[in-house]
C-alpha cells in the first residue's frame, strides 16, 4: 500500500482494475456514465453521475476510501472521506476503459434518453 497526502494508506498500485466497465452494470444489464476505480482493490464502477452510483456504493459496503477516474486523459484521485483531489502514484495498468468503449457505456445498453436520466 502508498501512503498518499490526504492520510489514506489505501492505495496498491499493485492491484489491477476489476475490468473494463462497471462491474454491477453489467451483471445486471445496464449502463454507465463514466467509470471509477477503486485504489484499494481496483473495483471498477460508475460515477455519481450515473444512475446507479456504483463507485461510491462500493465505497460505503467496503470503507475502501479512494477512487480513481478510469476515464482516458484523467489522472486525478479523489478521497471520499476529505472530499479531496489529489494526485496520487501510477497504478497498475489499465489506467482507463477501451477507447473504442463508449460513453456512455456499455454498447447497447445506453437509452436514447440517457441524458434525462443523469443524476446533478
């Protein structure tokens, strides 16, 4: 584990991402806005902004407190108990979902209304 400014010792860069989309979307058939990724056991979910919030559910049943976008050109981690951002060390590739995936995601799973369904 790294220790990182914010207090977290929650960090493995070691750990490699769950997959390339978020994992409970696509048990259960739906869809996703944009995706996160656990630093502590590389979980992949979605973000607040998708309906299901997945990220921060897996956040509230495990305590694993910081995430990662797992979007392409971002870099940022955000703690979910300071409520900071902050730049932390590499982790483990992959760093993002395909990008041939599309957001939103997955591929034929997204409503042709999906922006009425995004949460603020």
């Amino acid at each position: 584990m790294t220790h990182d400014p914010h207090g977290s010792d929650d960090i493995d860069p070691a750990v490699a991402p769950s997959g390339t989309g978020c994992v409970e979307c696509l048990q259960a058939g739906q869809w996703w806005f944009h995706l996160r990724r656990c630093a502590t056991c590389g979980h992949v979910g979605c973000c607040d902004t998708s309906p299901n919030q997945h990220a921060t559910a897996h956040f509230r049943e495990t305590g694993h407190p910081v995430i990662t976008s797992f979007e392409p050109g971002e870099d940022w981690f955000y703690d979910y108990r300071s409520g900071a951002t902050f730049n932390g060390p590499t982790l483990r590739a992959p760093h993002m979902h395909p990008l041939d995936q599309p957001v939103p995601g997955p591929a034929g799973q997204v409503p042709q209304n999906w922006m009425d369904l995004l949460n603020d």
